[in-house]
C-alpha cells in the first residue's frame, strides 16, 4: 500500500526529472492507476468492516478512501500539467 508521502515523493521525483513530458504522464498515469486499485481495496474493506458494525474502523477507513481518491485526483491533475508542458508543433 501506497502512503501519501511515497506518493507526493514519487511526483516529485518525475515532475522533476529530465524525460519528455509524455512519458512524465504516462508514468504519472500508472502511480494513479495504483491508487485506484488502492482505493477499491479499501473501499471493499469499508464495506466489509460496515456490516460488522466497527465504527470506530469503519471512520478510519472512510478516512482512508477519501485521501486515497484526493491524492489520486492529485496524481491525474498533475499528469495533465505534464501533457500541457510539451511542446506543440507548428502547424504552418
């Protein structure tokens, strides 16, 4: 599982580095993938932990999948900012 600090280093890192600015989107794309699947996972154990009657781990958990799809919304807004970096072609 992905903390937000691996993650936030982890755009950093490609924000930062010297590829071309599709690839920076690509491989933002695929950390946001990650957090995706995350999300599903902890969403799935939300449910699961609800139906037990855990407040107390269902709140924790609610907490968890809303940061999850925050930083998951963060991770695609950045790969766009990558997209709009590239250079256009002229076209005359």
């Amino acid at each position: 599982m992905l903390t937000e600090f691996e993650v936030r280093q982890r755009v950093r890192e490609i924000r930062s580095s010297s590829i071309a600015p599709m690839r920076k989107a690509r491989m933002l794309l695929r950390l946001g993938r990650s957090l995706n699947n995350q999300f599903r996972m902890l969403a799935h154990a939300r449910a699961q932990v609800s139906r037990a009657a855990d407040r107390n781990a269902s709140a924790i958990l609610s907490r968890m999948v809303q940061r999850t799809q925050l930083l998951h919304e963060d991770v695609r807004e950045q790969a766009l900012r990558a997209l709009k970096d590239r250079p256009r072609a002229d076209l005359n």
